[in-house]
C-alpha cells in the first residue's frame, strides 16, 4: 500500500477527486486483459509465478525452487 500512498503523496495539486456513481467501471477491466493477453493454462501447476517490471506480458515460473525458470509469453499476437 505504501506505494499507492506515495503516488497520492507526489500527485499534482491541480488533481480532482470525482466520484464515480456506477462502479461497474473498476469491475469491467477483464475484456481489456482478455484482448492484450493470452491465458494461460496450467498454472497452478507451478509453486513460485512472478511478473517482472521489466518484461511486460511475460510470467516466469517454476515447480520447484531449484527448477528451471519456465517464462511464458502471454502477449497477443495482432497483424498490422
């Protein structure tokens, strides 16, 4: 949390807080996730699963601790 708090903290005064009345706009994300990424199968198979900041759209895992690493691209593909 201290990282939400901190971006709050160093946010522009000229910031508004807005209320939203229909909060289905915070719930309906999964049809932007659904669209730019792949699922991705069988991990619960894995026991450690990280995403890293400097590798959008791809999961490293492993099995076990002394596995190797498995990364999984789960970026679309788009033509064009």
């Amino acid at each position: 949390m201290d990282h939400i708090v901190n971006a709050v903290k160093q946010s522009p005064s000229s910031n508004e807080c807005v209320y939203c009345k229909d909060e289905s706009a915070f719930k309906d994300y999964k049809f932007i996730v659904d669209d730019m990424y792949n699922k991705m199968g069988g991990i619960q198979s894995f026991q450690l699963v990280w995403m890293r900041n400097d590798s959008p759209g791809f999961v490293e895992c492993r099995k076990l601790p002394a596995d190797s690493l498995v990364k999984h691209d789960l970026r679309q593909r788009y033509d064009g």
